[in-house]
C-alpha cells in the first residue's frame, strides 16, 4: 500500500497585525462625523419601522438624510483640498 503524503508545504496562517495604523485611525477620525450623521439616521429610520410615521418622525428623518448630506459634502470638500483640487 501506498502512502498519501502533500505535495505542498502545509500552510500555516501568519500572525495578523490586528490593530489598526495610524493612517486608518486618522481616516476613521475624519469620516466620524459622516458616520454619526448615519447612524443618527438609521435610528430615525429604525424608530418607524413598526408604526406609522407621524409628521414628527417624518421630519426627524429628513433632517437626518441632510445631515448625511451634509456631512458627505463637507468630507467630499476636504478630500478636494487636501489633494490640491479646487472644490
């Protein structure tokens, strides 16, 4: 009887660097106002999923999605003047 044996090293998974870097928290940093402007929309949205939204749920999403959109925009502007393009 033959023996099977691999015809390949066995892998092993390297050790993962498991924190992260300085540049992915200092990106983390500046899109945290974009973040908490989606998270406050997404409870405005969660709040009236299970009942009908009255007037005032229906404006404390829409100002929720213009925070979003504003906070998208202001990011949107700094990356632009951050790589030297004119916003």
């Amino acid at each position: 009887m033959k023996t099977i044996a691999a015809l390949q090293a066995t892998v092993t998974a390297e050790p993962l660097d498991i924190e992260p870097s300085a540049a992915e928290l200092d990106a983390i940093d500046r899109e945290m106002p974009l973040i908490r402007a989606e998270v406050e929309l997404l409870d405005a949205q969660i709040m009236t999923i299970d009942r009908p939204a009255n007037e005032l749920d229906a404006r404390r999403v829409r100002r929720a999605r213009n925070r979003v959109l504003a906070a998208r925009r202001d990011l949107t502007n700094r990356k632009g003047m951050q790589s030297g393009g004119a916003a």
